[in-house]
C-alpha cells in the first residue's frame, strides 16, 4: 500500500511499519495489520516509517509533520470510540 503525503519538503511517501514472524506470515500484531483489519486502532508514532530516501534530520521533521496531520483523523477516532462506549454502556446498539 502507498500512503503519499504533501509536506514542506515535497511530496513523501510512508508506510505503516511491518513485522514478519518466522514462517513469513504476516504479524496480526504489526501496524500495518492493525490498520487494515481493526476498526478502533489507535497509532503511536512509532507505527509508521518514511519510505522516501531523504536525511536522519529531514525524515524526522517530514514524520513531526505527518503526525501532526494525522491528528484530526486519530482524534475522530477516539471520539467515535468513546461515543460507541457510551452508547454500548446505556444499552444502545
């Protein structure tokens, strides 16, 4: 899967982080996983990686700034999970 985003130093492609265990399955524990097949995942910023070849300094201001704007979507995601809590605790389905 290619995930490009806008920043200030161009367009840059990322990934979120895979993990294989030892019989080259994939890990149902890996990010990319996760993002794919649970619907209330939440990422820390350690679950994606910069695939375009750039700098240590560079690839560490590109990934502040695409996490800064993954927050809207993340935060939607919180509030629609406490909102479902809520509603599965009142009886409400």
């Amino acid at each position: 899967m290619k995930l490009l985003s806008t920043t200030n130093h161009g367009i840059v492609e990322w990934r979120w982080k895979k993990e294989k265990t030892e019989d080259a399955k994939e890990d149902r524990t890996s990010p990319f996983y996760k993002s794919l097949h649970y619907q209330w995942w939440i990422p820390k910023k350690s679950d994606f990686e910069i695939v375009t070849d750039l700098d240590r300094q560079t690839k560490q201001e590109v990934k502040d700034e695409i996490w800064e704007d993954l927050q809207n979507e993340i935060n939607y995601i919180k509030n629609l999970y406490k909102l479902h809590k809520k509603n599965k605790k009142g009886g409400i389905k």
